[in-house]
C-alpha cells in the first residue's frame, strides 16, 4: 500500500546522506531541529534539554540512516526518534508519557473554547445558547495579526498552554506541517489532533480578545421584554 | 446500526454549541449535512461570523510567532561530527 503521507523534499536526502554529503545533513538539520525542539518541549522540563534531546536524535540519526528503510517518510522516522529519546530524558526528569497519554490525559477533560457565562442558559425561552456577550472585535493591520503589539501577547499565549495543545498549535500554524504530518509524527488520532488544535486556536483568541478589553453585552432583557410585551398584547386581546 | 437520515430542518444551533465545531468546520472535519446547518447559522449571527473569522485569521497568521531556532554552535558540531563519523 503507497504510504498515505506525501514525503516532500526529505526523501531526496536520503541517498546523499548515505554518501556522507554533509550539506544534505546540514540541510536537514535546518530543516527540522526547530519542530524538533518544539515537540521535545512536550517531554522535558527545560529548552536546554529539549535542544539536548534534538542533538542525541541527530547523533542516532547520522548512526542509522543506513538502516532507514523508507517505510515511513525520513521526517516521520527522524520524529519517532526523538519523541524516543525525549522520553526516555523525560522519565530521567521527571515524565515519560508517551505524547498519545499526554493528548488523551488533555482531551478527556472539558474545556469550554468561550467563557459558558457569556451564552444564554439552554432553558432561556427564547434564545437559549445564543450570545449574550459577543465576540470582542479587534484591529487587525493591514500587515496581519502578528505587525503589532499582537505578537507579544499571542506568544504569551502560546507559552501557557498545555503541553500537547501547545505542541499541536506550533506544529500546525506555527511550523506549517499538515494535520497529517502531525498526527503521523505525535501518533495521536485525527481526532484529537483537532480537539488539541481547536482549545489552543480558542485558548489565543481568548487571549487576544482580553488584550483588547471592549466586549459587547447584548441587551436580551430589552429584546425580551419587548417580545414579551407583544405576546401579552396578543393575550389581552 | 442503520444511518439514520439527518434532519436538515431542525432548529437553529445554539451558539455555544457553534463555537465548539469551527475548527471541525475548517479542517473540513464536519459531515455535510452539519456543515450546511452550521454554514444557515453564520449566515444570521454576526456574533459566531465574527467568531469563525477571528479563528480563521488566528489559524492562518501564526507562522513564525515564535521561533525556535536551534543553537548554531551544537548544528555547527553536528555537521563537523557528521563529516567524522562518515569519512571514518
């Protein structure tokens, strides 16, 4: 069966490196080793272990790529590598969870994308479940949401999250790589894979909202009352 | 268990339920029939049509919001390793 993921520019490295052409390695190294350092975060407790952790993985890698088979792209196979060694650095520290726990241990919890209080209750007569206080608007320059002091306070998000949402966020809007590198390479299901990327995107735009304060409480007592007052007029009728 | 049908014409989605399914909705994740049903929605709440594009702009806009680059001192290391290791 042909391999679901499309490989891109990596496989074309494989024979140099087996060559021993070093600015195929090099290459590579440039390539992947910031990604790398992101998901390596996920399982070590400091930047300087993960930038360890990404060094080691190298280090295997220049050792086996002899051994590489091809079954899976080189990008997959480089990552299992290291997600390998992260935890086997992470257990000397203090944890070893495979990502796939880490995701399930963040998904299993509910998580609210918008504050509940900010929605009618379920029973509300005539709107129920619909905004009471709406999305806040932003400014967005003409250069994107990252020209300005945004940038700050969206890297000051991404900071905080939980680790997998944190790491699945980098991955995909950050790095670039497609939902299906990310499930390939974390081994999570597509499903979580969205769940974790939806509370992180939320978790931003929570952010970015309370940055710009101003949000808009819709008068539903009003709207109710006049619809109420209607209904009574029909009664009296 | 038989599929049932979906019933396309039942009431509006709460907007608290609205919130939870956009990145569904952008990943292309939803089945049709609900997208159809979330897409009736937008089209007359201004509160999830602004809520799905602020996602959108997030989701579109972040590359590289932070930047992880490795040490150059270890990648130069690993380079000068790499040529040690394969010319022994």
């Amino acid at each position: 069966m042909p391999r679901s993921i499309t490989h891109g520019q990596d496989e074309g490295l494989v024979a140099a490196l087996c060559r021993g052409d070093a600015d195929a390695f090099a290459t590579l190294v440039d390539r992947h080793s910031p990604a790398m350092i992101r998901v390596a975060m996920a399982y070590v407790p400091t930047r300087a272990a993960a930038e360890e952790t990404v060094q080691e993985t190298w280090i295997a890698v220049m050792r086996g790529i002899d051994g590489f088979e091809g079954r899976a792209s080189l990008k997959t196979w480089i990552f299992r590598i290291l997600t390998n060694l992260a935890m086997r650095s992470g257990a000397r520290e203090r944890r070893s969870m495979p990502f796939s726990a880490l995701a399930a241990a963040e998904t299993t919890t509910s998580e609210s994308s918008v504050d509940p209080d900010r929605f009618l209750p379920a029973r509300h007569e005539h709107f129920p479940g619909h905004w009471v206080i709406m999305p806040a608007r932003w400014p967005t320059p003409e250069e994107g949401l990252l020209a300005g002091e945004t940038r700050e306070v969206i890297a000051a998000a991404i900071a905080e999250l939980p680790p997998a949402q944190r790491t699945v966020i980098a991955l995909r809007d950050v790095e670039g790589w497609s939902a299906e590198e990310v499930c390939e390479a974390l081994e999570i299901s597509a499903g979580n894979q969205r769940i974790l990327l939806h509370r992180a995107r939320s978790r931003v735009r929570n952010a970015i909202e309370s940055y710009y304060g101003a949000v808009e409480e819709i008068d539903y007592e009003a709207i109710t009352a006049e619809l109420m007052g209607e209904k009574k007029e029909e009664e009296s009728e | 268990m038989a599929d049932e049908p979906r019933d396309t014409h039942s009431e509006d989605l709460a907007c608290v339920a609205v919130v939870e399914l956009v990145t569904d909705y952008l990943e292309g994740a939803l089945p049709a029939a609900d997208a159809r049903r979330l897409e009736r929605h937008l089209a007359t709440c201004p509160g999830c049509a602004d809520y799905l594009e602020q996602l959108r702009a997030i989701a579109g806009s972040l590359k590289g919001v932070t930047d992880e680059s490795f040490p150059a001192e270890m990648r130069d290391a690993l380079i000068a390793d790499f040529r040690d290791f394969r010319n022994r």
